[in-house]
C-alpha cells in the first residue's frame, strides 16, 4: 500500500501549488505518485494541465459516482502527466460545476483513498477549504501524514478555531497534524500567529516566480524555485515519510522473524 498525504488548511493558502511540488520531490527516483483534488467549484484538471484536452469522462466525478471503486476504475481515470510520467491526477474536467453529478458519499472518498494507494507508492490528497465536501474530512481521516497550511493571518488562525471542533473525534488526529504558514510574507506577524494556533512547523514562503507557475499553468515547474525556507519545510515532510517507511520496514522484519520463529518451534 502507498503512503497516503493529506494537505488541507486555509482558503489562499498554497496548498495546491504545494501538493504539486510534494510530488515532484516524491518520485524524483521514478516512484510514482497521485494527486487527488475534489473540489468541483474549481475543476483543477485544467488548471494542473492547460495544454492538455481531458474529456469529461477522465473526471474524478465519475469514480466518485460509481457504484463502488476498485483499483481498475481508479486506473482508468487517472491522467498522467505527459512530461513527466510518474504523476497522475485526478480532478473534476473544465465545464463541470456542482450539479454535474450527484452528492459525494463519504463512504465512496474512503473507497477512492483505498484503491488508488493500492496502485501508486503516494497519494496526495489536495482538499477543498470547505469541510462540507465530505472529501475534505475522508481526506484528513485517510491521511498516513496530515499537513495542514495556513495563511499566518487572521483569516487562517479564525479558519482553523473555526474547524478545530470539526475534528476532534479520535480518528482525525488532529494533534499529528504538522502546520505551515503558506504564502508567507515578511510582514506577516509569524511569531504571534504561530503563538495563537500552537506554533509552525516550517514556512512556505510566497515567491513571485511559484506565483507565476500557478498563473501560467506551470505547477509542475515550480519545484525549481522553492526557495530554502520552502524547501526546509519540504525536506521535514520528506523525512517524515522516510520515518514511517523505516518503521514499516521494521515492523515487517519483526513480523517475519516472528513467524520464522513460529515455524521452527512448531518443527520441534
């Protein structure tokens, strides 16, 4: 099974743009990854892929419509990059609004988490502000690492005392979480920000040439001008999930020795 990343937070956060340059960083040794985005009111296949014509029926809107999803559905309708083959997306196609399909089961998200980890060594899940796309909490119960990015502001603290209590049940851990501060400037009051919601665990620093990627439809491009703040904070979540793939393997070594061990007093 992929490891599963969640990246949820603030409206005007940097949190797609920041899903796109995670990434990239993941399969730079031709590992493969999957960025998932849910949110209808911006179809983001367009978006990740300007010069790409992508029918309707690669929409994520369909496996999410289906009656259940297993690995094949989720293959058939993930787009890969064709400059770089070892990211695919999904997302809602150009044109298509709300009611193109019908309401989202959070039962279904689960299914979609499950079966495209089953296919890929990552899956990012790239969330929607609004915690009533049901994607968004699915997503953050899913995730093997949760980033949630904030605008250091006063619309990001309120955004996040706002949907704290949305997510106090057990199975979202909440207190896991790592925080950063997206698009941040140097006049943003970093310090007291971070005092009000717990501290930062890295900053992801606006950039005028990450700012024109995103307008120019060269999100994939932007890894190249992360500057060191960003990066730092790439690199934490980067061995995050090297410590959890150590511990995967640990815990696999420890369970083979035990069935050897099994095995061989079972001989006696």
């Amino acid at each position: 099974m992929g490891k599963v990343i969640t990246v949820w937070g603030s409206p005007g956060s940097g949190k797609s743009m920041f899903s796109c340059i995670l990434a990239k960083a993941l399969t730079r040794d031709k590992r493969k990854a999957i960025i998932i985005n849910a949110e209808i009111s911006v179809p983001m296949l367009p978006v990740w892929l300007p010069e790409q014509i992508i029918q309707t029926n690669a929409s994520v809107g369909q496996v999410l419509s289906s009656v259940e999803i297993d690995t094949s559905l989720v293959a058939g309708h993930v787009t890969v990059l064709k400059s770089y083959p070892f990211i695919g997306v999904m997302g809602y196609a150009a044109g298509e609004n709300p009611l193109s399909y019908p309401e989202v089961k959070y039962a279904m998200v689960l299914q979609l988490v499950n079966a495209a980890a089953r296919l890929v060594d990552f899956v990012i899940l790239d969330c929607s502000s609004n915690m009533t796309n049901v994607f968004t909490p699915a997503a953050i119960e899913s995730g093997d690492l949760v980033i949630r990015i904030l605008t250091p502001d006063l619309k990001g603290v309120n955004y996040l005392k706002a949907h704290q209590p949305l997510l106090g049940d057990g199975r979202f851990h909440y207190d896991q979480h790592m925080t950063f501060a997206g698009m941040a400037r140097p006049f943003h009051a970093l310090d007291e920000m971070g005092h009000i919601i717990g501290g930062w665990d890295g900053l992801l620093p606006y950039g005028k040439e990450i700012d024109r990627c995103a307008t120019e439809g060269g999100m994939f491009q932007a890894i190249k001008y992360c500057n060191p703040k960003y990066t730092a904070s790439l690199n934490k979540v980067l061995d995050a999930l090297e410590q959890m793939e150590l511990a995967d393997h640990a815990a696999e070594d420890d369970g083979n020795e035990t069935e050897h061990f099994e095995e061989e007093t079972a001989d006696e």
